[in-house]
C-alpha cells in the first residue's frame, strides 16, 4: 500500500483531501469529524477541489430540491477532476440510493453511507493506493455511529458559534420523512461524551454551542430517561459556566416538558429560543402526517412557553401541499400563523419521498397550488415577522458578532439561529466575534439595525 507522505528529501507530498459539506449541520458536523481523522493519518486540508487528492462530497438525501443540488455538486466535480482524483459520494443520499447516484455519475469511486463515515482514512488509502479498482461501496446498515467510537469530535466550529451533535437518528415515523430509514433510529450520546465536547468547546473560548438532533426533546428517551435534555442542560452549565449562550434546535410537539421549560426559564444561559417544526396546524392533514394532532396540546406548550419566558422567540417550520390538503385545511393552517405569530417560520412545498408511507397517498395538489399557498403563507409570515420586529425598536439586545465589510458589522441576537434565522446590522466596521450590546434603531422585514452602545 503506498504511503501517505514520507520525510524523504524528494518524496511525494502528503496528500491532500476537500469535503464540500452539504444540507444541514448535522452534516457538517460529520464533514468535520472525517477531517479530522483525515488530518490525524496524515492528510492534507484543501480549499481547492482541484488541488486535491482525494475529493468528498458528504451529500443530502433528505428531499429532491436536496438531492439536485447534490447531484449537481457531484456532477460538476466529476467534470473538473483528473483521472489520478479519486472522487467520493458520501452522506444521507449515499447511504438512501446508491445505485441512483453511480448510474447519475459513473466517475465516482467509493460511495460512503452517512453510518460508515468513520471509514473514511481506510477508505481514503485503498482508493489512493489501487489504480482501476472497481467502485467501493460501504453502506452500512448498523445504527448511526456516535463521534466517539470513531475518537473523533462531536461538533463543529464558525467563529466563536459551534453545533453540537448530542444525538443522531430517528424514532418517529412521520409519513413524509425519509430520515428514519436514510438515519435508523435515534441513538443518543452519552453524556459523559457530549460534555467532554462541551469542555473542549469552553477551552476553545465558544461564546455560543448549539445542540442539534433529529430530535433534540427525544434526547436519553432511547435510554429510558426521561427529561434527558433538561438534565444535560443543567450538566452542560455546571461544566461550562463562561459559555454565555446555549441554544438548543429541533424540539417535537408534545415532548417540551414542565421540567425543560423550568430549566430553560430559570438558567440565562440557555437562551429562549425554541424551534418547534409543527408541519402543519389542522387535525386530519396533521393525523395523514403521522404527526400528533391534537392542536390544543400545541397551543398549550406555546402558551406555557411564553408565559414562563415572555421574550422567547419561538420558530416553526410547516408543509403546505401535502396529499389531500384541502383549501378549507389550507386555511386552516393560515389562520393558525395569524394566531400564533411565531417570531421565525420556514416553509416547505411537500415532496414526494419514495419510501416514506406518504408516497402511497400520491401528490395530488398541482405544484402551482403548492407554490401559491407557499407564498401566502410567507406573505403573512413577513409583515408578522416586521411587526414583531419593530418592537424591539429602542430596546437593548446582546449580539453576537460575526464578521464584517462593506462598512457593515453582521451579527446575530438570541432570536436568530445561526443560518437559518435572521441578522442584526451595524452600520460599521468593528472587530467581530466577540458579544456586544446593540440598541436596536430599524426594524426590516427580518432583521434589526443598530448601533453599539
């Protein structure tokens, strides 16, 4: 097998390895782990895929929009790369449809499914060391693979902001969803390993770690706890009190609990900020969903919420178009937005998911209707997001800052998840990464502006 670098006046360079890192941050957490082990074997990071060696792409399979840009990626570096580059299809849609992808682009080598990453440096030397190999597929079907069995971290950093994978997986069987059978189900970390990435995180001097999951309030229930997430909150800032921001993305209706809430509400670390995908607002689209339908249960958690935290900001994400969705049911789920008045609200277009139970339901609303009721919804969520916004013209805010130009600082508030959610602008150059405090002057539509007091 030939070697990686030799010390050897003359030898051949290290090698060198890109990842393009694609979907969301549980992916990029994963991306950074199989970097790193790259890096501890000797390999080489990258910026440029033509400079590389050996070419990563860690893919999503979530849904078509995800799987095109994929697909695209993949494609255009397949067309760039020389035959000496070894190029590899790796993540949720490597581990979904292999076949799809090898038929799409024949000039992959390896296809590395989302729970046999941790084989990437075995991977790596067998594709760099054979020439004209037959395509290697490694798409295992085990639970997914904790960060700590592969040595590797759990998390990964932009700036002083870091997400923080505390579980992978999914024990639901939402009809729409094909993460459960891309992920199996879920698989919790110990917290003796989540808080041995939290000190690490402290070390490093984070000012904010964000805990992701398929299902953040499903945390510990795989291992018979109950209230996991509370307790790992009130673990993770006994550890780690200067960490002066913890957010936590991705809770299920029906598993915010008294004890999270009391936990949330009485520690100022844990910022209040909820994202809650609800999916959908009315009974029957809701139970077609497999989803829990009972909306009382729903208006009460939010009530509870912002009874307990009167500035949380809660987040929600929908689906309009789902088979059978009525315009009576449509409507249903507007009024809902105009009631509730979430501070942030995504929206998707239902995709019809091979494998998942809904397929069989067909997708019987015409795309124009899905994308029209996608755009009344966004409309309604605009002008509820200025309004809200507004309000907090002439308060005082704490912001993140994270980077700068153009005579312009960007930074974020605890209303605003890192990449999902909205800014606060300063109108100047100041050094960033680090926690200021912003007397808010503008609302916009999404964001604030202010100036540093």
């Amino acid at each position: 097998m030939r070697k990686r670098f030799s010390v050897i006046r003359g030898a051949r360079r290290p090698f060198r390895f890109y990842i393009a890192s694609l979907g969301c941050p549980k992916n990029t957490v994963d991306s950074n782990a199989m970097g790193v082990l790259l890096q501890r074997s000797g390999y080489t990071p990258t910026l440029d895929a033509k400079q590389a060696d050996i070419v990563i792409v860690n893919t999503c399979g979530f849904i078509e929009a995800a799987r095109a840009e994929s697909l695209e990626t993949l494609q255009d570096l397949a067309a760039s790369l020389t035959k000496q580059q070894r190029l590899v299809a790796a993540g949720c849609w490597a581990q979904r449809d292999p076949d799809v992808i090898l038929e799409a682009v024949p000039r992959i080598d390896a296809i590395l499914g989302t729970r046999s990453w941790p084989q990437i440096v075995p991977l790596a030397e067998r594709l760099l060391a054979a020439v004209g190999e037959p395509t290697v597929r490694l798409v295992e079907e085990r639970l997914a693979t904790m960060p700590e069995e592969a040595h590797a971290p759990g998390y990964v950093i932009s700036g002083k902001s870091a997400f923080l994978k505390i579980a992978d997986g999914c024990s639901r069987q939402c009809a729409f969803c094909a993460i459960p059978a891309i992920k199996g189900p879920t698989v919790s970390r110990d917290f003796d390993a989540v808080l041995e990435d939290v000190r690490q995180l402290r070390d490093y001097g984070m000012l904010e770690i964000n805990l992701i999951a398929q299902d953040a309030t499903y945390y510990g229930a795989d291992r018979g706890e109950r209230d996991g997430l509370a307790q790992l909150f009130e673990r993770m800032v006994a550890v780690a009190p200067e960490v002066p921001w913890i957010r936590v993305l991705y809770a299920f209706p029906g598993y915010i609990t008294p004890r999270l809430i009391d936990v949330m509400r009485d520690t100022p670390q844990i910022l209040p900020y909820i994202d809650l995908p609800l999916q959908h607002a009315h009974p029957d689209v809701l139970r077609r969903m497999r989803r829990p339908a009972d909306m009382n249960q729903v208006r009460r958690t939010l009530d509870a919420l912002r009874s307990a935290m009167p500035d949380v900001a809660l987040r929600t994400t929908l689906i309009v178009g789902f088979p059978g969705e009525t315009d009576a049911e449509f409507a249903d789920l507007v009024d809902f937005v105009a009631e509730v008045r979430f501070d942030r609200l995504g929206v998707f277009t239902y995709s019809n998911e091979a494998g998942t139970t809904a397929a069989a339901l067909g997708d019987d609303v015409p795309a124009e209707v899905k994308e029209a009721r996608y755009d009344q919804i966004m409309a309604l969520q605009q002008e509820i997001s200025y309004e809200r916004n507004q309000t907090f013209v002439g308060k005082r805010l704490t912001v993140l800052l994270e980077g700068s130009g153009d005579d312009l600082t960007v930074g974020r508030s605890y209303r605003d998840a890192p990449e999902i959610d909205g800014l606060v602008l300063v109108r100047e150059v100041v050094e960033p990464h680090r926690l200021v405090t912003v007397e808010i002057t503008e609302a916009l539509p999404y964001d604030l502006a202010g100036r540093i007091v």
